[in-house]
C-alpha cells in the first residue's frame, strides 16, 4: 500500500508540474510573441510586408535563416546577421547601403533612401552626407523595389553622372518631382525659381542651365518656371509650371 501511495503522488506531483507548465505558456506565452522588427537600427512599421516569412508568433519560432537567405539573395547583399533583441524583437542588420539620393515614402511620407540601382532602401542610422536631393511623388512605396514611375532609374543614372561632372551643382538640387508624367520639376537651393526638365536628359539640362546663368547673368527675379525641354532654346515664365 505505501508503493502505491507513493506511485500516486508521483504521478499527482507530475500532473500538476505539466498543468502549471500549460498554464505559464497559455498565460505568458503572448508575452514573446513578435511584435518589433529592426532592419539597421531603424523600426519598421509593417515588417510583416517587408520581411516575408516573418509573423507574429513567438520569436523562437521566427525562420531567421530562410530571412537571411532571401535578404542574400539580393546582389547587393553581401552580409546578413538576424537575431532575436528581446522577449519581442528581432534585429536585421545588413550591409550599409550608400544612398544614391533620398525620397519621400508614398504612404508614411517618411524619409528614406534609393540604392544605385534605383531599389527603395531604409535610412542608414548614420548618414554619411545630406547632399543628396530628395525625390517626390516618384511611387515609393515597398522596400528592396523599385518604385513605381519608371523613370526613377534613369533619374538616378543622371544624377549620379551629374554628382560625378559637377558636385556643386549637384549639392544645388533640392528637390526632384516626379508629380508631372511629361517632365520632371527640379527645385534649387536659393532660386525663386524651378526647371522643366526631362528625365533621360537631367544631368545635360542642368549643365546648359548653369552655363546660362553664368554666362548671361539674367535677371530671374520675376521668373516662376525655366523650361529646358528644349534642346535649343531655355523658356523662362513668370507663372508656375
């Protein structure tokens, strides 16, 4: 009778040991559940989008290796590190990407980046220089893509060859707008005025802008818009454009 008594406990002891068990992970588990998600040191609002294969399941559970392989997939990946931050986080870090140029988020008007390939990139945590101009209205929206208007890509060819031929006047554009599907509208530091300017013939424009102004020295002081499409002639107009 003791043997049994014993056995008894034993097996009560354990029963109760495994529903305390189950009670912890029924009450505490949505404790670890995923809910903060870091590429490079910055929050994402919707990494769920971002970073497929990640959910808000516990963050032991999380497919940390598929992530990083899909991240290295990216030829402009060449390090990947994922780990777990705490009971809800996770940390992607991945090479530094160098901005190209900046450009406006289409739904969170955040601030981000464009890669040399033209793909959407977060902000680096430490922006190395801020004299890029910042693209708007261009279709940026999901990160690691391109963005939507098509002619991004070729916009950040010329800026680039721009940047190469003649920095000041590259640290001169504020602004690029893509707000227009005929021409683009480029806004400058310290000038009442903007330039109409095709896409594929950025960089060209602003150079015979520059040789323009320095050559002439005109009086621009009730002028609204330049128009540049025009190989051989530069339209100045007192209205906005």
């Amino acid at each position: 009778m003791k043997l049994l008594s014993v056995k008894i406990k034993l097996v009560l002891i354990g029963t109760t040991v495994l529903g305390l068990a189950l009670v912890m992970v029924a009450r505490y588990g949505g404790a670890c559940c995923l809910s903060r998600v870091t590429l490079n040191g910055r929050e994402l609002d919707h990494w769920n989008r971002v970073l497929p294969g990640l959910d808000s399941a516990s963050v032991l559970s999380q497919p940390l290796d598929r992530l990083a392989g899909q991240l290295l997939a990216d030829p402009d990946v060449f390090k990947v590190d994922a780990a777990v931050s705490g009971l809800h986080s996770v940390a992607v870090t991945t090479n530094q990407f160098a901005p190209a140029c900046f450009v406006v988020h289409e739904k969170s008007g955040r601030l981000m980046a464009l890669d040399c390939r033209a793909r959407l990139v977060p902000l680096p945590h430490r922006v190395e220089t801020w004299e890029h101009p910042v693209l708007t209205d261009c279709g940026a929206d999901h990160t690691f893509r391109r963005c939507r208007d098509t002619r991004v890509a070729t916009v950040v060819a010329e800026l680039g060859a721009l940047r190469s031929e003649n920095r000041d006047l590259y640290r001169l554009i504020d602004e690029v707008s893509f707000g227009h599907p005929s021409h683009l509208r480029v806004a400058l530091a310290g000038a009442g005025h903007h330039l109409k300017v095709p896409a594929e013939r950025l960089a060209d424009c602003l150079q015979r802008y520059a040789e323009f102004v320095l050559r002439y020295r005109p009086d621009l002081a009730g002028v609204r818009c330049l128009d540049l499409r025009c190989e051989n002639m530069i339209i100045c107009s007192a209205r906005e454009g």
